[in-house]
C-alpha cells in the first residue's frame, strides 16, 4: 500500500457507504493565480476511490460518517 494515494473525509451521515464500495471524489487543483470559476479537478488526486474504512459518529445533535479512501491510479482523460 506504500504507492496508494489515501485520503479521509467527513461527509453528513450516510449509511448507505460501506467497506469494498467505490466512490468518485473530484478535488479541485490548487493554483493560486486560478480564478474559483476557472478551476479543475486535480488530475492526480481525482478520481474513483475503493472505501477501505468507515466510521459512523452519532451523537445527540448530529450524524456524521468518517470514511477512509484509497486509490492507486490516476483520473482517466475524457475525450
């Protein structure tokens, strides 16, 4: 797993996400003289995700899902 890109987000509850799924993730490039309107999915860190850990957070006031990601290829060109 040394050369796999991973990632952790926090999404709202979802219980639908489980273990083995896949997920598109699009991550904006970071370029700072971009303009917001004019920016694109970073080509490296896009792309589908296998979900290799899922973690769900209830508590009185809210529900959230911390799920771990983790890919090994990068996002295909779309002709």
């Amino acid at each position: 797993l040394l050369n796999y890109i991973k990632i952790k987000i926090i999404v709202p509850g979802n219980s639908d996400i489980s273990v083995g799924k896949t997920l598109n993730v699009n991550i904006l490039a970071s370029s700072p003289d971009t303009q917001q309107e004019l920016r694109k999915d970073d080509e490296i860190l896009s792309g589908k995700y296998l979900v290799t850990a899922v973690r769900h957070i209830i508590n009185p006031s809210r529900y959230t899902t911390v799920v771990e990601l983790a890919k090994d290829s990068r996002k295909e060109e779309q002709k």
